[in-house]
C-alpha cells in the first residue's frame, strides 16, 4: 500500500462500519469521456442510486435543488481546476459562485457530501492560504454541505477508476467520508496524488450512515485535511 503524510489526528473509522448504507446518490459524467463515465458509474454502482447524468451546469447552479443538492451524495467526475468543473458539454462551474442563484450553493436542500475526482479542484493551505474563502463566500457552493472531497493536485485518469470503485464500496460499507477518500487513494493511487476535504468541523466524523445536523447556511466555518 503507498501512503501519504495526511494533515489529521487519526484515520478513523466509525462503529457501524459493518452497515450497507444506501440513502439518495447522484452521480454526474464531466467532461473526460469514457474514463468519466466509467468512474462515476464505479461509485454510484455500489448504491440503489437515484440520479445518473451528464453534467450539465444548471445541475450545480440554477437547478441545483432537483440535480446535486436533491441527493445526500452527490459524486462528480471530469476535468477541473481550482474551484472549478467542467460540464460534458465542456461548459464550465464556478464553484466560488454556484450558490450565486435563488436555489442558493449545496446543502440548504438536502445534500450532505459531495466528491469532486478531478484535479485541483479543492486546494489546501500549501496551495492557497485562503482556502477556506472561495467556499464560504456569499455565493459559494457551502450553504449546509457537511463535507467535500477531491484533490489538491493533478489527479491522473489512469488510477481513478479503481479509486472510485474503493471509495463507494467504502461510503456503501458505512465508512467515515473523508477518511474513506483518503484511504482509497492511498490504496489505489501515485504517491504524487494527493487528497484534500472541506467540511464544517461539526461535521469531521461523518459516514453516509450517520451524519451531524446540517451546518446553518450562513455558518462560515470550515476545516481542511490534506496530504502531502
């Protein structure tokens, strides 16, 4: 197993790791084309998902509310950039600015955790000081979610197939979040891959079996855990 130094006390996992869970799940094919679809569906396979798309922008902005935010586990796959997605039509997502619309970011409705595999899109502190800023902004995509996860660095095509396919086995078994990303890249990835989740702090232990009570959508704290 390659392993990577990660920014966290301890890589937890939860007491009803022996549950299947299955509860609301979307899943969203970006720009990337078969690779994307092949990755997305090595998630969402492992729930009786409700939502599987082409990702279209409306789905993360305008209409958020019957696409991403409708979901309790929204998992996107495509080509990205800091704060950014791009679309199966190759039109791209603000992130600092999806909630920037009357259906509000992620959370407000029903979302609790969402995953971005795609490169760069959630930049640490080693990247950006004001990490934190771009998602918590009036506007921004943090309006209840509990946690996001993705990369911090360049995230090859080559490996996300089988990092998507242990990460959904791991959330399905009831497997904290975050921890669950980072523990599937650490299995299944390069060592210059490296992780990165965003959560509010009340949030930091959550499974998709048991999770807090959503944040306030006018709560701006959030925390980060990297590698490096």
């Amino acid at each position: 197993m390659k392993l990577k130094i990660t920014l966290v006390l301890l890589l937890v996992m939860i007491s009803n790791a022996d549950k299947a869970i299955d509860r609301q799940e979307g899943g969203y094919v970006g720009s990337g084309g078969q690779i994307a679809v092949d990755c997305v569906w090595n998630f969402i396979k492992h729930f009786n998902y409700e939502q599987y798309y082409w990702s279209k922008d409306f789905q993360f902005t305008t209409s958020n509310n019957y696409r991403v935010d409708q979901m309790d586990f929204s998992f996107y796959c495509g080509h990205g950039n800091q704060y950014y997605i791009t679309m199966s039509d190759d039109a791209g997502v603000d992130l600092s600015s999806t909630g920037n619309n009357s259906q509000k970011g992620w959370g407000n409705n029903n979302c609790e955790f969402v995953a971005f595999e795609s490169c760069d899109v959630i930049p640490s502190p080693i990247e950006l000081s004001n990490w934190w800023n771009n998602w918590v902004k009036d506007g921004a995509a943090f309006d209840g979610l509990h946690q996001a996860v993705g990369w911090r660095t360049v995230a090859y095509f080559a490996h996300c197939r089988e990092i998507c396919d242990n990460f959904g086995g791991r959330v399905h078994a009831g497997y904290a979040i975050w921890q669950s990303w980072f523990d599937a890249i650490n299995a299944e990835s390069d060592l210059d891959e490296m992780g990165c989740a965003v959560m509010n702090p009340n949030c930091n232990m959550d499974s998709h079996a048991s999770f807090a009570p959503d944040p306030s959508i006018n709560d701006q704290s959030l925390q980060v855990w990297y590698q490096y």
